[in-house]
C-alpha cells in the first residue's frame, strides 16, 4: 500500500558523518534531507546512520515526551505550573486526554522519519561496501523505533508509502496500520535477532549500539509481546486482531526467550556492567559509565554539534531539558541578614547550573506515595538519596553577595553550603510549624525547634513544594566559581536503557513462568544488593561508606510478584520514562496508579488531598497525533477508523 503522510523521504533535520575506529565519537554535521541517490554512496549511508544516534535527541530529553512516559502514573502527577500538557495526561479529571493535546507525539513525529531512513541504509548498504555490522545498527534502530510505537500507539505502518519496510519515495497522503502481531514478527524480532547476530561486541563508536545492547531489546521485546499475546485485563488491541501469534508460540514460548535472553546479556556483558554503587550510576561526573548502554547523547564543546543553545534553550528538541519539568522554584528561598528576621531577606538558593538545581518549570510533581511508600526504606536503600533533591544548600555567594552568614529558621545563622530547606525522610514526631510569625519562610516551609533550616514533611509535599529529581539534573564543568549558565540546554546525555535491566526482564520473565539457572528472588537481589552499598550521601553532602547489601536482600520476600518487580523498577529507575510502559505491559496501570495523594498549588499549602484517576481500557493505547490525522487525505469514515478508539 503506498500510503503514508509523512515526509520521510526528505525531511530529517538530523546528522552525517563519516566515521572510523571504536574509540571515536561521531561528528555530525547536520543534514536536511536524504534522497535515494544520497543512499547509493558509503559515505551517504554511513551518514544515515549516524543520523539514527541523532534523532534520539528529537524523543530523549525532551521534557514534554517525560511527561507522556511519567505523568498519570504512581511516580508523578502535574505541578503547580504544568498546563493541559501535563493535566490532559494526568487522568485525575484536571484535564481530558486528545489527540491534539497528547505528548506522545514526540515519538510519532520522530520515529517514522529515523525509521525511514533505516529502510534506506538496510536497503541500499550493502550494495556500496558498508558492512552488515554497520547496516546491523540501522537494523536496531528501525527495531527500536517499532518497538517504541507499537507499545505506545498499538498497530502502525510498516508501509510508509513505498512497499513494507522500504525506503519511502512516495508523496501520497495516506496510512494502513499493521496489526501489532505483524509489527513485532514481520520488523521488531526478525531486526533485533539479525543485530545481535552482526552486531560487535565492542562498540564501534562511544555510545555505539553492540551485541549487548541488541539483546537487551530482544529480550525486553520478547517479554513485552508474550504479555501483549497473554492479554490477562483483556485490554482492547488495535487494530483489531486476534491475539494469536503467526509464528505459532504462546506467551510462555515468549517469556522463556526474553529469560534465555537475558541471561545471557548477564552472563556475556562485554564491555559493560554494574556500577558499584547506585549513586555512582547516575552521577553527572560519572557520565557514560559501564552501565549505560544506550543515551541520547549531548556536547558542552560545541552549541553546533549539540543542537542546542547552551545559554539558553527554549524547551526544544534537539536540546536535553526534560529535568527542569521535574525541578520546583527553589529560586524563592530567602533567609534574613538580621537574626531577629528584621529588613530586605536575601535568596539564598540561586538558580545554579549544577546537578541539584538548574532551571525550574515546576510542572511535574512526585506524589506523597512515592516518597512514603515506595522509597520508605531511606536508610539502607541509596536509592532516595541517590533519584531527588531533598535538601537545599545556600549558594549565594556565587552570585556575588558577599555576605558571609545570613539567618534562616529559628533567626539560627547559616553560610554558603548550609542547608535552607530541607524535605524530611519522615514525618517527624514533633509538629511542625508552617506558621511561625518571625522566622516565617517566604515559601511556606515549616520550623523544627533547633534547626537552621526551614523542614517539609513527606505529608506536605504539595503542587508547588516538592523534591527534585537529581539524576538526570543538569551538569556542566564551565560554571568557574559562579552560578553558571543554568537556563541553556543541559550537556549531559540523556540514559535510556542501562545494563540492570538485564536483571529486572529476566525476574519478571521467571515470575511469568520462565525458568533458568536463576530465579526472580536471585535476580532482584543483585540489584536490590547494590542498593544496599553507599559511598556518599548525596544530600547530606558527606561520605559515607556502608553495606547494607545483607539487610537488603534479607528483606527480599521469598516470594516474588509482578507487583514487587514493579515497585523495584520504580526504585531503581524512578523519573527516567520507563513507568507508563512498565505499568502498561503489565497491565497495572489502571490500579497502581488509581489514586495518589498531594498538596494544593498554593504556597503554603501542606494539606493532602487524594485523586482517583479514571483510566479505561482505551487509555492504554495512546491516541495517534491530531497532526498525523489532519496531514492525511483519507476519507472521514478512513479516518475515524486509522485512530484508536475512544478518541
């Protein structure tokens, strides 16, 4: 069928390249359209293929995509700033989810462009002398692509306008969706099998995709369609199908893959690994480590090669800003010059090019459970301390004030690197006074009798006061002894998949049925010990060397659930956009995440009120985009049938 709106054959705002041995970094030079002659040169395709590391920019890191992967789930909710972006995907009735106003556009309107350029490197690599290792990594990035759409959207087109799985030269304005079934056994298995076969085991380039990182997809893939074939809520699929595999296999044959697989990406790492410790994997210093297999990848060298102003971003793709969605206005904190609280107060937390701090939009908010529940082990656990922000350190001095001791809570004094305010572990067993008179915070914070710094409890988190979320914070190494450049485009580049998941797919396969050398309690208790193992605490801003890794797994139930595996993948990768797609595959979302608790947008307001989200059935396929609808020229009944229902 030679039908599909999208420009694939010319548009792609991305990258070229010509690229060398396995220590390089790919240098880009940006590209705005590919032809089909440009496919029939090496150095043609050896550029579309480097645009396929680019275009991940164009999803990862884009705030309004974390918002469409977290917002409405048990991890986070809107802000006191987030609009109908964030209240349409929130499912709590602030706002109602379109086609026009759903986020995950930020795939549609990526993906199909990078997946076109994949059929064109598959389809003309090898006749211009490019190896099947490297057309192997056009072959991942078309599988991943799919593999992300059809979790998100259901069903959708493996003709693009010239033939399924070809290079598209049409111009014709129409679209046939494929069944689910036939996108994951007709591109996503059959790419992902062939990468890992051609793939190296060593990366060809930094950040390249290897052996590794093909398996982890595989495996992840399998697990993911054994789930879809099983169907255990009996949520709808669209396009309608029957959920029978064409190659013949029921979900356990599936499971039993996504196990096999798994372990042996554990047991076969290559080049990759474990961190020592939680904190270590998401440290912005320690960026690029062993652990992460696959980033969107970003420069502090060059704006030209990052895509993005690095002084100051305007919230878009290519640039990394999704973090400041998640980062509330820290910036009002004050404390006095006077003990007695007397004359002009002075902010003491200055927005900050750091890891802690950068730029805040103050849209997404965590929910009172996530603190109180699924991080309530915060003392052996490094996991809280090493995902949020919970206390804020005075930085004034780097804006220039040279005063060298102000006066916070309590008229109590404090200098550069104190503590202003801080977000409690615990509800503490004294009252806190969010009302003090004299040492009244300017944001609504309370006083503890003794402290210095201003307190909330985990139940006064609200809408505008909240932790934020420290791993993917901003990082740069330009700041001097300054505040730095906090509103450009953060430098760092953005993890989508990590070595632990290796872990995580196997325990949750195995609770499926799978069976192998490892059970589900083995494999959690890999990670669940590392969790257990600190070299800093992060907020406390000290060193601290402990082991809990024992107490950890002695706590580790006997008897492992999807519900557990849920809640340890929240854990471990709380913020980074795997929640909506977690709770989908397994198909908790509409329980898990049914109801959560939090604070008004107000300042001051530490009274929690509890949400219930309506999430049907239909919720669990996200709408296809108002501008793919508009774009097409289809009837209204072709139309009304290409979008999922309920929309």
């Amino acid at each position: 069928m030679k039908k599909f709106r999208i420009n694939t054959a010319a548009k792609i705002l991305l990258c070229t390249v010509v690229l060398s041995s396995c220590s390089d970094i790919l240098e880009e030079e940006p590209r705005n359209i590919y032809t089909p002659e440009y496919f029939e040169t090496e150095s043609g395709v050896l550029g579309g293929v480097t645009s396929m590391y680019a275009h991940l920019r164009y999803i990862y890191g884009n705030g309004y995509w974390l918002n469409a992967c977290e917002t409405g789930t048990d991890e986070y909710t809107y802000g006191h700033a987030g609009d109908n972006n964030f209240k349409d995907m929130d499912m709590s009735g602030a706002g109602n989810l379109t086609p026009s106003s759903s986020r995950a556009d930020v795939l549609w309107n990526n993906a199909f462009r990078n997946i076109n350029t994949a059929n064109g490197v598959i389809q003309k690599g090898s006749g211009v002398g490019v190896s099947d290792a490297i057309i192997a990594e056009a072959r991942f990035f078309r599988a991943f692509d799919y593999f992300m759409l059809a979790q998100t959207f259901g069903g959708v087109p493996l003709d693009l306008g010239s033939g399924e799985l070809t290079f598209n030269i049409s111009t014709f304005r129409g679209s046939k969706r494929n069944t689910v079934s036939e996108v994951y056994t007709k591109v996503i298995f059959p790419d992902l099998i062939k990468a890992v076969q051609d793939l190296p085991v060593g990366a060809r380039v930094t950040g390249g995709v290897t052996k590794t990182v093909a398996r982890l997809f595989l495996a992840k893939a399998y697990l993911t369609y054994g789930w879809w074939l099983q169907n255990p809520n009996g949520i709808p699929t669209y396009p309608q199908t029957d959920r029978v595999d064409p190659n013949g296999h029921n979900p356990q044959w599936y499971f039993q893959q996504a196990y096999d697989i798994a372990l042996e990406g554990i047991n076969a790492p290559g080049a990759y690994g474990l961190q020592s410790t939680y904190y270590d994997v998401n440290l912005a210093q320690n960026d690029r480590n062993k652990e992460m297999l696959l980033y969107a990848d970003h420069t502090e060298s060059s704006e030209y090669y990052d895509g993005s102003s690095h002084s100051y971003n305007t919230g878009s793709s290519p640039g990394n800003f999704a973090v400041w969605m998640t980062t509330w206005d820290y910036t009002f904190l004050e404390s006095s010059q006077s003990p007695l609280w007397t004359g002009s107060p002075i902010r003491t937390v200055q927005r900050e090019a750091a890891q802690a701090y950068g730029r805040p939009w103050k849209t997404m908010a965590p929910t009172i459970e996530v603190v109180k529940n699924t991080f309530a082990n915060k003392t052996q656990d490094s996991r809280y301390d090493g995902t949020f922000v919970t206390t804020f350190r005075g930085n004034w001095n780097k804006a220039g004030i040279s005063t060298p001791t102000l006066y916070n809570a309590n008229g109590l004094p404090v200098q550069p690197g104190s503590a202003i305010l801080t977000f409690l572990n615990d509800d503490p067993a004294q009252t806190i006074d969010y009302s003090n008179s004299v040492y009244k915070s300017n944001v609504g914070a309370g006083v503890l009798p003794g402290r210095a710094d201003y307190v909330i409890a985990p139940s006064g988190i609200s809408r505008y006061a909240y932790p934020n979320l420290w791993k993917i914070g901003t990082y740069r190494t330009d700041n001097g002894t300054g505040l730095g450049q906090p509103n450009g485009g953060i430098t760092r580049p953005f993890p989508i998949a990590k070595f632990s998941e290796f872990y995580f797919i196997a325990a949750e396969a195995a609770v499926k049925g799978a069976s192998g050398a490892m059970s589900p309690r083995d494999l959690l208790n890999v990670i669940r010990a590392r969790a257990g193992k600190w070299r800093w605490d992060n907020n406390g801003n000290v060193a601290k060397i402990e082991d809990n890794s024992g107490a950890m797994i002695a706590a580790t139930p006997s008897t492992i659930t999807i519900d557990y595996i849920l809640a340890e993948r929240s854990r471990e990768y709380y913020g980074e956009g795997y929640r909506w797609f977690d709770l989908v595959r397994t198909q908790r979302w509409s329980d898990i995440a049914k109801t959560y608790s939090i604070g008004g947008t107000a300042v001051g307001n530490h009274t929690a009120q509890t949400y219930t989200r309506n999430i049907p059935n239909y919720l669990y396929l996200r709408p296809i985009p108002q501008g793919q609808m508009d774009a097409m020229d289809m009837s209204s009944s072709e139309l009304a049938a290409y979008q999922n229902p309920g929309y």
